[in-house]
C-alpha cells in the first residue's frame, strides 16, 4: 500500500476555510456599515426636515404672537370707547332725566294734591304733599306707581290737617329701557 501524506491538503482545505471565512467577515462589515450609513442617511433626512418644520413653526408663533398683541390693543381700545359711550350716555340721561322725572310727575299729580317739597338722593325720591281726601291721595300712588319712572312707591304716613290730609311718599328713581 502507498501511503500518501494528507496533512497538507488538509492545511490547504484549512486555509482555504480561513480565508473564505475572513472574506465572508469583511463582506458582513461592509455591508453592516453600508447598511448603518443609509439608515443615518435617511434618519438625517428626516431629522433636517423635523428641524426646519420646528423653525418654521417658531417663526410662525413668533409673527402670531404679534398679531395676538395687535388684537389685545384692539380689543383693550374697543373697551375703552365703550366705557367712555357710557360715560356719555349716563350724562346724557343725567341732563334729560330729571326734565323727565319731573314732566311725568306733573303729569300724574291729580288736580287735588300738592307736593309741598321734593327730595332725591342716589335714585331714591322722598315726597311731602298734601292732598284734600286719602282717596285723591291714593289715585296719585297709583298713577305713580303705573310710570316708567318711579317704582317701589311707599307711602309713610298720612296726616290730618287743617289744609288738608299731609303725606310722605318714597319712591325710587328708575329710567325707562
């Protein structure tokens, strides 16, 4: 029998394995690294469009708050005109108010009563008058009571004189809507 030495084949068959190994690893590497590089490529793609998305937003809510501040203006100078159209109105109703008072509560006095003095207070009304039955002066109450001008007509007491019956009536002050 020839004997042949196989070790070497062997040798060579392991070498073979060991460099096909290493090519098989640095292919895998490569490869890795190719894969890690398109993942950071798209990932930074995506980062620099989230970027610029938040830096327009910013700028947005930089030109809204302004505009924000623009309306705040507004709308405090829109109320005050309003507080000073009510401050002209309220005078308005105080210069023509009391002429009203007064015309409505000649127009209700009847032709048997006479108001001897008139007082007003913060919108309260305080009457002294006499009259020449309880019954002319409890038309008058009526009447009183039915305008648009005066409500919560009180009478405090009736008094018998001489001249007449005497009467204290109070009132409060109401302007018509």
């Amino acid at each position: 029998m020839i004997r042949i030495n196989l070790l070497p084949v062997r040798a060579a068959q392991k070498k073979e394995k060991l460099i096909s190994q290493i090519v098989i690893l640095v292919g895998s590497i490569v490869l890795v690294g190719l894969a890690c590089s398109a993942v950071q490529g798209l990932l930074g793609g995506k980062i620099s469009d989230a970027e610029q998305k938040i830096s327009t937003t910013k700028n947005e809510i930089r030109r809204l708050d302004k505009k924000i501040g623009e309306v705040d203006k507004i709308k405090q100078l829109t109320a005050d005109l309003d507080s000073k159209k009510k401050v002209l109105e309220d005078l308005d109703a105080g210069r023509t108010g009391p002429v009203k008072w007064l015309d409505e509560l000649s127009s209700v006095i009847p032709d048997k009563v006479w108001i001897n003095s008139l007082q007003v207070a913060n919108g309260k009304v305080s009457l002294n008058g006499t009259g020449t039955t309880e019954e002319v002066i409890a038309v008058f109450m009526r009447d009183l009571e039915a305008s648009p001008y005066y409500v919560g007509v009180d009478l405090g007491a009736v008094k018998r004189g001489k001249q007449g019956n005497s009467f204290d009536l109070t009132c409060r002050l109401e302007s018509p809507k």
